[in-house]
C-alpha cells in the first residue's frame, strides 16, 4: 500500500514570510497613519515651529499632537536690532526699548519708566 502524502505545502520559511509580511503591513501602516498626522499637526501648529510639531506628533504623540499644536502659543520675536525688550511695569505690556535709551514711555498705559539694567 502506498503512503498518502498531504498536500500540505507549509514550512519554516512560510511562516517567516508570513511573520516578516505582516511586520511590513504594520510599518507601512504606522509610517502612513502617524505622517499624516504629523502633516496635520504641522499646518495647525504656529509659524516657526511646524517641523517641531510635525516630529513631535509624528514619533510621540501621534493623535495627542495635533491638540497640543492646535492649543501651541506663537513664541515672541525677537527685539529688532539695536534694541532690547522691557517689560511695562504697570500693564505688563512688551516695549522695543533702543540699546542706549534710559527712559520710555509704554504703548500701552501711557506711562513713563526708566529702563531696567539687562
């Protein structure tokens, strides 16, 4: 009598390429999903630091990082040059002070100070 053989064609290196495939699924689907996120996240984060916020949300945050760039304030600029910033003592209010002046008078409140050592 003969000896039935199965049909069965499965072996070691099956279910490796089975294993490695659903891997690759897994990555591309991560690297799609959490890119578009991050392309979110960087057109609703504020000027100057969408590529912050794109990295941020695209290896960290995922889904969280597009709350926190939509929630992000704008940082301040910087003082033009030949000039440094005071801080009204009243209102609280950012003044542009020239490097050499000794007195100001705020844009806000209208009040008068001297300027502060840096």
């Amino acid at each position: 009598m003969r000896r039935c053989q199965h049909m069965n064609t499965d072996s070691q290196s099956d279910v490796w390429a089975l294993i490695f495939g659903n891997l690759l699924l897994a990555v591309v689907l991560w690297l799609l999903v959490f890119g578009a996120l991050g392309a979110v996240a960087a057109l609703v984060a504020p000027r100057g630091r969408r590529l912050v916020f794109f990295l941020l949300t695209f290896f960290l945050f995922g889904p969280l990082g597009i709350a926190l760039a939509a929630i992000a304030n704008p940082r301040e600029p910087n003082p033009p040059s030949g000039m440094r910033d005071q801080f009204c003592r009243r209102c609280a209010a950012r003044n542009f002070v020239g490097d050499d002046d000794d007195s100001y008078q705020c844009w806000r409140c209208g009040r008068d100070h001297g300027v502060l050592p840096k």
